[in-house]
C-alpha cells in the first residue's frame, strides 16, 4: 500500500501536460470536445492523487459522469463551452459528495488525512533487512 497524502509524480506532470496539449491542439477540429480528456483526466487526477478516491466512489462518479453528459448532450441544445458548464454544474455536486464521503471515511488517504483522521497514522514500514510481516 502507497503513503497517505497528496502525490505526484513525473509521469502525472506529463499526463497533464499531454490531455491540456490535446486539448488545445484539438480545439479547431473538435471545438469545446477537445476539452473533453483534460476534464476527465482532471477528475481522475483529483480522485487518485489529491483525495484518494476509493475505486467504488470514481466508477459510480464515472458512471454518473456518462449519464450526465449524454444527458445534456441528447436532451439540451446546449452546444460549445456552454455545454461544458451545464456538464459540470451538474456534475460538480457529485464530484464533492464523492470527495467528502470519501473524506469522512475512518481509512481517508488523501491530502490532509493527518488533519481529517488524526489517530491514523501511516503504515509502518518494517526495518531495513528484516522480512516482512505475514
């Protein structure tokens, strides 16, 4: 099991770098769609490495998401940036109740779990050269 906290890593410095390039490469072909994967790699980097996000909360936020957006997509004449805003204001209020269920949880991992959680602490690493526990 990974350290509690906040993470980051080279690699999530690239996939970011590479979903707002995409983003920004595709605007005139596809328009407000090429928003599309730095909203849903903002929402899993948010999930995985700011809040830790238990798999359970980000499929039902990735279903909902679906829902959601196909909704406004079928149902709505929203098109271009306001398209987007009606996606994520609607979305938005899942994304928080899936943040703060997670935070509320006894096993929170995510930023700040020291703070939120203060009689759990990390697991302990066993010393160098000794084998681990069974």
């Amino acid at each position: 099991m990974s350290k509690p906290g906040f993470r980051f890593s080279l690699t999530d410095a690239a996939a970011i770098a590479l979903a707002l390039a995409a983003a920004f490469a595709g605007r005139e072909l596809l328009g407000a769609w090429a928003l599309t994967p730095a909203v849903v790699l903002g929402h899993f980097f948010l999930f995985c490495n700011v809040f830790r996000v238990r798999r359970r909360y980000e499929l039902r936020w990735a279903a909902s998401f679906l829902l959601v957006a196909g909704a406004w997509l079928l149902l709505s004449d929203q098109r271009g940036l306001a398209y987007w805003a009606a996606v994520l204001a609607t979305q938005t209020p899942l994304t928080l109740l899936a943040i703060g269920a997670e935070m509320r949880s006894p096993s929170y991992r995510g930023i700040g779990y020291a703070r939120i959680n203060p009689g759990r602490l990390p697991p302990a690493s066993p010393p160098q050269g000794s084998p681990a526990p069974e």
